[in-house]
C-alpha cells in the first residue's frame, strides 16, 4: 500500500489551523471566566519580566505567605518552573500562554513590580485594565523614586492602569506624595505606607534569609574571599550613554584597589546590554567581578556585602543607608539628566548623604579617602535624609503588606 505523503506548506497550515483553534479556544474560555468572580484565595506572583527570575518586593511577600495552605500562590513564569524552598500550595503558570491568561482571570489579588502589562500581560495588552478593574491589584514598585517615574516620566507609558489599582506602596509619608504623583490619577488614598518588603532581607538575620538568598551570598563571599567589596552601579539612562571610562583610568582604578586589599563588582542595569558587555570586558574576576542580575538576582544581597556604594543616580543608595553603608555619587551628567534626559523629585544634592562628584579624578580620590579609612561624611545629614525616607527601619514590611492586602479583602468580598 503506498504511503501518502504531504507537503510541508501542507503540514505548516494544519499546525497553525490547530494552533489558531486552541488559541480561540482558550480565548472564549477567558472571556468566560471573567463572568465568574475572581477568587481572592488565589494570588499572583510575577517574574520579573526580562530576567525571568524571582526576587525584590514579590519574592519577599511570597516569603511572608508560601506557608500559608489557605493561599494558593500562582508565579507566573517565562520559560521553566523555579525552585522554592518550604512553600505549600504553589501553582506555576506560563505567563505567555493562553492557559495562563485563564488563570491570571482568576486571581483576586494580583501583585505586580513594574506594570501589570509588563508583568503579565505582553501578548494580551487588552486585558491589563480589565483585569485590574475585577482584582485586587497591588503595586509593589521596585525602589523608592528619587527620578521621576510613571505618570512624571517625560515619556509616561501605560498610565491607564494607575486609577485602577488597588494598593501602592511606600516607604514613608514624603514618599507616599511622590508615588501618589508618579501614580497619578490615582486615589491617594490607595497609596499605603508599608516600607518596600525586599528591605526585610537587609534587616533580618542571615540566617534567617531564605536558602535560595544564602545561596546567593556563598558566590558573593567566595569571589571577594577577606577583600573589601566596592559595588558600581549606575543606574539607567534611557539614552543608554555612559561614562566612558580610558584605559588610564582603569589602570589607576586597579592600581588603588590591589594596593587596598579590595575588589570591584560591576552591577549594570539589566536593559542596557551594550553597556554591561562593555563592563564585562573589564571583568578578570580578580579585581573586577560582574555581579549583574543574572549572577545575584538581589541588590539587597550585594548591600549587605558591600563595605562602600558607588552609584550616581540610582535609588539603590536609598536602601543601602538603612544598614549605614557609606556611598559616592559619581555624576558626572548631573545637569543632563536633571534637565532633559529624565529629572528628579528632589534637589539631589539634598537627599544624597555622600560626596557627590563630577569628574572620575575626584571620585577616585575620594575613594582612596575611603580605603585609607579617612572618608569623613556630615551624620547628621545621612540620618536627616534616613529619616525623610524610611518610616520603619524594622523587617516586618512584608508583614504590613500582607496584613493590608488581607483588610482589602474584607473591604472588596
């Protein structure tokens, strides 16, 4: 008996016959599901949604809850499943999947770190405001905004989704203003000073930190080994330009450092490729390390190791003050990008605790200040600022958080 055979164009319009089938499938079974009421039982957790991993304010709210058998906890992943430790009642769901979406309907709460079309929602644009408008969407950021952000970015994107959010975190009553703007038109009321739960990671114990963090903080201890650890890490600049460092400069750079017994760790911003290839050509994994995203998922991690910040603009400083850590800004483009590339909430010169310089000579002597132990900064302001944006300076914001989304629960069943 012959075989029958079929073209690949044959074969190519059978697979995509099927796929549109599922896919109209699944899609009439969302749109029904969105007349069924969500179920407040079931919260959503995202990853984040370039790197894929699982950490910041998300992770440290799922810490506070993945014992509890009453929640189910669905994270909602790009490729593959992640490993947790101790956690009861986890579901894993592919965000870019139609099952997905389906399963996002029915979530009562839904945490989110940037937006809800970021986090979950790339493939399904239509349903971001649809799905805010029937759950409890909870807004956990990622940082407290020194730049502008959101609604006062020059460029604001996705503002639609702000007025229908259920809960926004800060960290203290100046920061409530500034994210009650950066949310606008959002209801003031609906922006809650919880403190950001990822800094529950710096306060707590070491032992205490989950065993995936502690993992985490054995590949920082073994690269640094007994040396002192200076972390730089710029922060992003919708230009993508920064500084361009000479040979000469990291020539000297390394000089000092081997003189002081000390290491560099390079933490680039997770959007600008180009810029973190440029570092990690630098990267010899004696002097200078890459502790990117994708090698330390948490800054936090990196703060609690670090013995000096070398930032310019990034928020990441704000975090570090709750455990002292003293910093260095080096901004060489402030007027830039204070005056056209993105702008502050703030005078910067008034809320960084540190020394703030211009050229890469200053920074650098200030560093050598710093080695040498003779790096002097005024206390009074670095608890002046500490004050202005930390209402709590304890490890229970994740705890608050929780306790805020449980009484919104109340409010909306």
């Amino acid at each position: 008996m012959a075989k029958i055979k079929f073209s690949n164009s044959f074969l190519n319009a059978c697979a995509e016959l099927y796929r549109s089938s599922v896919r109209k499938f699944y899609g009439f079974i969302c749109l029904i599901s969105f007349i069924k009421k969500p179920n407040k039982k079931l919260w959503a957790f995202p990853v984040h949604y370039v790197q894929g991993t699982f950490s910041d304010n998300v992770f440290a709210v799922f810490e506070k809850v993945k014992s509890n058998p009453e929640i189910k906890k669905i994270i909602f992943t790009k490729k593959k499943n992640i490993e947790l430790t101790g956690s009861v009642n986890v579901e894993f769901a592919n965000v870019f999947s139609l099952k997905g979406l389906l399963r996002l309907s029915q979530c009562g709460v839904i945490f989110i770190q940037h937006t809800l079309l970021l986090d979950y929602a790339l493939r399904w644009p239509f349903f971001a405001v649809a799905l805010l408008k029937r759950s409890i969407g909870v807004n956990l950021w990622h940082g407290i905004a020194i730049k502008q952000i959101r609604a006062s970015h020059p460029n604001p994107k996705d503002i639609e989704e702000h007025e229908h959010f259920k809960m926004v975190i800060s960290s203290s009553k100046i920061d409530k203003l500034v994210m009650i703007a950066a949310f606008n038109p959002i209801n003031p009321h609906r922006v809650s000073i919880t403190g950001l739960p990822r800094n529950d990671f710096l306060l707590m114990n070491e032992n205490e930190l989950p065993t995936e963090y502690l993992s985490q903080l054995k590949v920082i201890e073994k690269n640094i080994g007994n040396k002192r650890l200076i972390i730089y890490a710029p922060t992003f600049r919708d230009s993508k330009t920064y500084y361009p460092f000479s040979n000469n400069e990291i020539y000297r750079l390394k000089n000092l450092l081997k003189e002081h017994n000390a290491v560099l760790g390079f933490r680039v911003h997770y959007f600008d490729f180009s810029t973190r290839n440029q570092f990690l050509a630098l990267v010899d994994n004696e002097l200078f390390f890459d502790f990117g995203q994708k090698v330390i998922n948490d800054m936090n991690l990196l703060i609690r190791k670090s013995d000096l910040i070398i930032t310019d603009y990034s928020s990441l400083y704000v975090d570090a003050m709750l455990l002292n850590k003293p910093m260095i800004s080096f901004a060489y483009d402030l007027e830039n990008y204070r005056d056209v590339e993105r702008g502050f909430y703030y005078k910067f010169e008034n809320v960084f605790p540190g020394n703030i310089h211009s050229n890469f000579n200053s920074t650098l002597d200030t560093l050598e200040l710093f080695l040498q132990n003779k790096y002097l900064f005024n206390s009074d302001k670095y608890n002046s600022i500490k004050q202005l944006f930390f209402d709590f300076t304890d490890n229970r914001n994740s705890e608050r958080v929780v306790a805020e989304v449980n009484r919104l629960i109340q409010k909306y069943d």
